[in-house]
C-alpha cells in the first residue's frame, strides 16, 4: 500500500452546505450597512477625499484666478514662473495629437512662438467673450520631445521644452458618486469579513473542517489516546453517508443537523440517553460487563459503542473533553484487555453487530454485516489509517496534560481534508 495522504472527506469543508441559506438571509443587513455608510460617513469622507485630491491654490492644472499673469511670449512664461493663456475653443478642440493616454494642443502665443501644452479642460475659465477661455496654470517645463511630438519641428515649435497645465490633476468625483463608490466598496468589505467570520466561527463550533488549515481541526485527535480510541469506532463513523469519518473523535463535525439527529435520535430515541449522567452511567455499563472477564458475548460489539457514545456525546456537549479523554482511557484499556489485535477486535464488533441485526428482525443482517466488514478491511489498508496505530498504544490519561503524540503526529503528518 503506497504512503499517499491520507484524505477524509469532511462534506463541508468551505461550510457551504451547513445552514448556507443564513449567509443570504445577511444580504439585506450588507445592504443596510452600506447604505449607512454611503449616506452617513459619505459626507464626512468626501471632506478629507477632496482634501487630498484637490490642487493647490494656484498649483499647475488649478484654474488660474485673476492674480495670475497671461503670458504672451516664452519669455514671460520664463519670467512669470506661473501663468496662463487666453486661447479659443477652436484651439482646445482641434490642434491636438495624443502621447499614450494624454491630449495636447499645439498652441501659437501672441509673440508668434509655438509651443505644445498639456491642459486640465476640467480647469478652463470662460471670459466675457464667447468661446474665449482662460486656460488653467501653467509652468514651463523642460522636457525630451517625444516621436509623437517630433512632426510638429518642420512648424518652428519649440521642443525642449512644454507647457504643463495639468500638473498633478485627478478628476474629482461628486460627493453624490464618491458616497455611491464608498457604498460599493463598504458592501464588499462587509461582505468579505462576514464570510471571514462565517468561517472562523462555524471551525470553532466544530461545525466544519479549516479550509486550509485542516490540522488546526478542533475535532481532529490531540494525542494518541484520542486517535486510538476514534479508531475504534472507524467502522461506524465510515458506515453512514451524513457521517464523514475517521480520524474526528467525534466522526462527524457539529452541523445543526449532525447534533440534532445525535442528541434527539442516536442517543435520545436510541439509546435513551438525555444528558451527562444518562451517558456515563450507559458507557459504564457496556464496559463493565467485559471489564476483567473473558467469557463474554461479543465484548467488541459494546466495547466499541462505549468509544462511540463517548464521541457523540462530546460533540452534542453532554461532556468536556477532559471528561471523554478519561472514558477513552479506561474503556480503550478494557478493549486491550479484551484483545491482542484490531481484527480480533473487529471480529468481535462485527459478530456482535450481526447478532444485534438478527435480534431485532433484521431480514438483511448477513449483507449489512458483510458491508461493515468490507469497511474495516478497507480502513486497515490504508498506510496511515485507523488501524496502522499500534494495537498496544500506550492509553495513560494523565487530567491537565496533553497526552503522548508520537502516533497522531505521524497520521496528521499526511492527513488532509477534502470537500
């Protein structure tokens, strides 16, 4: 048998099968919450927006007010430092050319010198004269004519240097679209983090498995005693479809459904068991009936549903999980009593499980036994599976301590989790 990982489908391993219809039932509380956002912190958020992208006053690309001079030579634009133009519409709509993503204009100063500008038309100021504006600030810049520009030389335009009018601009939304887009992202967000906690949340109420993370599963084995004893139950925990499996000590994880049918049908109409009391008094008894005595019926058969009721047990709260660790320890060590080996062990459960069958009527007792029994062989087959554990696993319980690691370190070294 080769050393591949060994997987454990968890049926839910992103949680989307578990209650989903409650992520949708939050969609109207995301909507809500980014309608607060949008409309409440909007407002206050658009201040410190336009804070941060507005130009200063004055700055290349800002309208230029009437403190700022109009150039009308390269000479002035020197002297000026800051300035602006007075141009047409005629000028800003055609005598452009593009360089990548930017437009500029090929304009003609009063002096006859022709330069190339590159304008923010968001900035443009109307004068009192009909398609004459004044052109926002501008600084004269030096710069190396690039190839789009180099077909204007011919004309006499001056390339070293340019006139930048845009400056450091972004366009500025309204505060109406700002709150929109801040509304949009919020939604997103809150989204994000609802899920984030959705998965946090349903992994510590062991209602599925880490997405990534699988070995950080709170109800994977924390020691060998507690790998041992889940495999004693393996058989049962591969028996059912809505079960997921070993290594869980508890063989399935706590979805809503999963402890309901636990706590109302497997061990409330089955075994009726209520709470605590009712559960360790009924372990005790399946172990004290075999506990030092070897003339026993089918000590595999109890033995194994004492493991088992401890796990369900522990997962619909009836116990802790020091208190399961302490019923693992003296009903595993009954089993060892009891057996030299897992098939001895499995001999044992599948017999008595057959018996069990016939007793209560069960016309197909042979076939279903036949079936667990296919099950066992397949598990002992696995390289790293329930039953590659050493059958004499040291099962000392020690309260306050995490236990002996040797053996759950080696079978979670390749464990992984599947959907």
């Amino acid at each position: 048998m080769s050393a591949a990982r060994y997987k454990i489908s968890n049926k839910n391993i992103y949680g989307f099968k578990d209650n989903v219809y409650q992520m949708f039932l939050l969609i109207p509380v995301i909507i809500v919450l980014a309608l607060v956002v949008e409309f409440a912190g909007g407002p206050l958020f658009y201040k410190i927006y336009r804070k941060d992208v507005v130009l200063e006053e004055n700055a290349a690309g800002s309208e230029a007010g009437g403190e700022i001079p109009v150039a009308e030579s390269v000479e002035e634009m020197e002297r000026f430092g800051t300035f602006t133009f007075i141009t047409s519409g005629t000028v800003l709509k055609y005598d452009t050319f593009r360089i990548g993503e930017d437009i500029y204009h090929r304009i003609e100063l009063p002096s006859g010198e022709k330069i190339f500008a590159h304008i923010n038309q968001k900035a443009l100021l109307e004068t009192d004269k009909t398609g004459i504006y004044r052109l926002p600030v501008g600084e004269w810049r030096e710069w190396e004519a690039p190839e789009e520009a180099m077909i204007f030389e011919s004309n006499q335009y001056v390339m070293d240097h340019y006139v930048d009018m845009y400056g450091d601009y972004v366009p500025v939304l309204t505060e109406a679209d700002y709150g929109m887009g801040l509304g949009k992202a919020a939604s997103a967000w809150i989204f994000v983090i609802v899920m984030l906690l959705y998965r946090v949340i349903g992994v510590r109420r062991w209602r599925f498995a880490p997405a990534v993370f699988w070995k950080r599963d709170p109800l994977l084995p924390r020691n060998d005693l507690e790998c041992w004893c889940a495999s004693t139950f393996a058989i049962w925990a591969h028996s059912f479809p809505m079960l997921e499996g070993w290594p869980l000590v508890t063989g399935v994880h706590g979805s809503r459904k999963a402890v309901a049918n636990f706590k109302n049908v497997a061990l409330g109409e089955q075994w009726d068991i209520r709470n605590r009391q009712d559960g360790i008094e009924t372990v005790h008894e399946l172990v004290e009936k075999h506990a030092g005595r070897f003339d026993t019926e089918y000590a595999g058969w109890d033995l194994c549903r004492a493991t088992q009721l401890l796990g369900m047990m522990y997962l619909v709260k009836m116990i802790d999980r020091e208190e399961m660790d302490r019923e693992f320890s003296a009903a595993g060590k009954v089993i060892q009593q009891q057996f030299t080996s897992w098939d001895a062990m499995a001999e044992s459960y599948l017999g008595g499980y057959e018996a069990w069958l016939n007793r209560i009527g069960n016309a197909n007792a042979a076939q279903s036994a036949a079936w667990r029994r296919n099950i066992f062989e397949q598990l002992k087959n696995k390289a790293d599976g329930p039953y590659s554990l050493p059958f004499r696993t040291d099962l000392t319980w020690t309260p306050g301590t995490k236990g002996e690691r040797s053996e759950v370190k080696r079978v979670l070294a390749r464990y992984r989790a599947k959907d």
